[in-house]
C-alpha cells in the first residue's frame, strides 16, 4: 500500500509539472510560485486523497479552478476582459483593518452603536480570538454592461458579453490573504503576507501594491464580519438612508492624505478613496457597500486625464455558517467615468457588473500556515525597493485600479 501511495504521488507530481508548464506558456505567468495552495495529491479515480491538509475545504475550490482553465476558449482575450479582471477581481478596501478594539464592548457613539448592533446580529462576537484562519470558495459573472460617449453614444460593439468563473480565498489573522479567481479561462492572483499586498495578471505579471496593507474588498462583503466590524469601527456616522425597500444607517470611511500620498508617484495621482457602508435599521446586517475614488493620471508631455470609479454592491442572502450570518451573494455595479483636456469629445463612461454567489465557508482550516502567504519569489525580493501601480487597460490607456 505504501509503495502504491507512493507511485500515485509521483505520477501526480509528474502531472502537475506538466501541467503548470502548458499553463505558464499560454498565460504568460511566470514565476509565481503558489504551489503550496494549487498542488493537492489525487489518486487514480480523480479524488482527493484523504492526508492533504486541505481535503475537506480545497476539494471543490481546486476542482473548480481545475475546469475553468481548462473550458476551451475560441477567442483571444480581449481588452475588456482585463479590466474586467482589474477592477472586478480582487479590488482592495480603501483603508487598513484595525487591531480588535476594545471599544468593541463599549457603545460611546452612533457608529460604534451601529457596529454593536451588526456584531449581535451576524453572532461574529464568537469568532474573536478563536478563528485563526477562514476559506471561502464562490462562482462569479463578470460582464462589460456599455462603454457610452458623451453624446450618449455606443463604443463597445460586444455589449453585454458574460464571462463566467469562480474564485477561492484564504485569509489568516492577522492581515494575511490570498485569492485565487478565473475568469474566461484567465486566472488572476492576489495576496498579502502582512507586510506588502501584491497582484499577478497575465498581462502584467506581479506587481506590489503601493501604500499600506489593506483588506480585501471581497471580504468585506460580508464575508468576514470581524473584519467589517474592524474597519468601521472608526468610521463616521451619516445618518439614515434608504437602499431599495432597507432603511439603513450610513457610516462613512475615507482615505487619509497620507494613505493617498503613498498610493499615489509621478504619474497618477490619488485624490480621494471614499467607502459607505450601509446598515440596515432592522436586523444590523450590512446590505451595500459604495465605493468611490478619483484618480488623476498625467504622462509627461500629455494632458492629463481623469479617472472616476464608483462601485456599488449589494449583500444579501445572509446564512449562518458554523453560528454566524455569513452573505452568501450579491451584486456590484461599477461606472468609470474618464474625462480630461485630451478627450474632446467629453467624458466616456464604462459600465460593467459582477454577480456573485459563496458555494462553502470554513473557519480554521487546519494545517494553513504562514508559507502559504509568501509574495511571489520576484516580489520577495523586490517589494523593499520598489512598488508598482496596479494597472488596467482601457482603450489604450493607463489607469488605477480599485
């Protein structure tokens, strides 16, 4: 038995290793190494074997992963397709998670009410200090909705062309996150080791985020209800607005000059990065998430050119898992407004969307550990001495994305 076990391992690894050089040579993605998350050992039926580490929660993710790379795809990908993937995929929160507070058992304010009244809700109160680590698998589609000139004119000939796919994510206390997404037979990586949140895309390869390290906006989707207690914790109090048939309490959190200063160099600018969180009055459970920024970007010798993104989501579907109210889908829609001197025709606005759904959840994965977080081998060494923008294309132009 020993000897056969060790026969499917090593047929298993010689099929990984084939299998990772075809995918590097059609995508372009080099040297990221995140073996430790992809690699799981199968036997000959196709099944998980039952000594991974990750059998009972990586068992669907990798499966997924798995099949979407290998639909066929007739089309090249487009342009559209890595916007797409840039501002829909793994977008970061506009500020840091904050270390549990004390204030968490106190009420000194509306916000802080607000929060109490979300941790009651969601029962998160019981993960503090005994969840080391969570996992979360899901399907998305992403879809490019129109791109309109300012005479109200259509750009885009494909509208409304759905791209299909689904992600799996890791996160670990405190700061620590990865995420797998493929979409349209293309797969972006993200991820933070606590020191420096980092990006791979197979058009750009790895780059580091510029600025601190922040929490995935994905999370925050009520997906993490530790972590949206954490970051509104010092959020400011807005009032009461109503979001579809939901009365809800407003709590507003916004980038700080400084935070904006790092995230901005020579070329692009960060002029604002402004989140609204929307609770609602009845049950205390987040159901919309705006976020809105506005970045200036100037190439030297250009004009320079003005890039406004607004994001909306909303969260529904709350089940408990393991005792706590976890969102189980929603919905975000996103508008980029780019206007500037050198558009003489006026503002071009682009609108696109993502419907998403969780498919399974778990907290305190065993044998998760901090190696799983390392930055790709590039970034490793590097992100000390450098940080890179994360870009995206559109219509030949550079920008921020989320």
């Amino acid at each position: 038995m020993q000897e056969h076990e060790m026969h499917v391992q090593r047929e298993w690894k010689r099929s990984c290793d084939v299998h990772l050089k075809r995918e590097m040579s059609s995508s372009s993605i080099g040297r990221v190494r995140l073996a430790t998350l992809s690699e799981e050992p199968i036997d000959e039926d196709g099944e998980y074997k039952h000594h991974s580490i990750w059998y009972t929660s990586s068992k669907k993710a990798q499966t997924w992963l798995k099949t979407y790379f290998s639909l066929p795809h007739k089309h090249k990908p487009n342009n559209y397709l890595n916007v797409l993937l840039s501002v829909l995929g793994c977008p970061l929160f506009p500020v840091s998670q904050l270390p549990p507070q004390s204030s968490f058992s106190q009420v000194s304010s509306s916000s802080q009410y607000i929060i109490q009244h979300f941790i009651a809700a969601t029962g998160c109160r019981k993960l503090e200090g005994t969840v080391r680590n969570m996992y979360v698998t899901g399907k998305v589609t992403m879809a490019m909705v129109d791109e309109l000139s300012s005479n109200g004119s259509t750009t885009i000939s494909n509208i409304r062309v759905s791209q299909k796919g689904c992600f799996v994510m890791w996160q670990m206390v405190p700061n620590k996150w990865l995420i797998e997404l493929v979409v349209g037979g293309h797969k972006v990586v993200a991820g933070s080791d606590g020191n420096v949140a980092w990006r791979h895309t197979p058009w750009l390869g790895s780059h580091a985020a510029k600025g601190g390290v922040r929490p995935l906006r994905r999370a925050l989707q009520g997906l993490d209800p530790m972590a949206v207690a954490s970051v509104f914790s010092e959020a400011q109090y807005m009032g009461e607005k109503r979001i579809g048939d939901v009365d809800c309490f407003v709590l507003k959190l916004s980038a700080d000059d400084a935070d904006l200063a790092d995230r901005s160099d020579s070329t692009a600018e960060m002029i604002k990065h402004v989140m609204f969180g929307y609770f609602s009055q009845k049950n205390g459970l987040l159901v919309n998430l705006e976020d809105s920024y506005l970045t200036r970007v100037q190439v030297p010798g250009s004009f320079p050119m003005y890039w406004e993104t607004y994001m909306a989501t909303k969260i529904e579907d709350y089940r408990i898992v393991e005792g706590v109210m976890i969102a189980h889908s929603g919905q975000s829609d996103v508008i980029i407004t780019r206007f500037g001197d050198n558009l003489r025709a006026g503002p071009v606005i682009t609108r696109m969307e993502e419907k998403w759904t969780i498919d399974d959840l778990a907290f305190n994965v065993p044998g998760l550990s901090m190696d799983c977080f390392i930055p790709p081998e590039e970034l490793h060494k590097d992100y000390t001495e450098e940080n890179h923008d994360w870009r995206s294309t559109l219509n030949g132009s550079s920008s921020l994305s989320i």
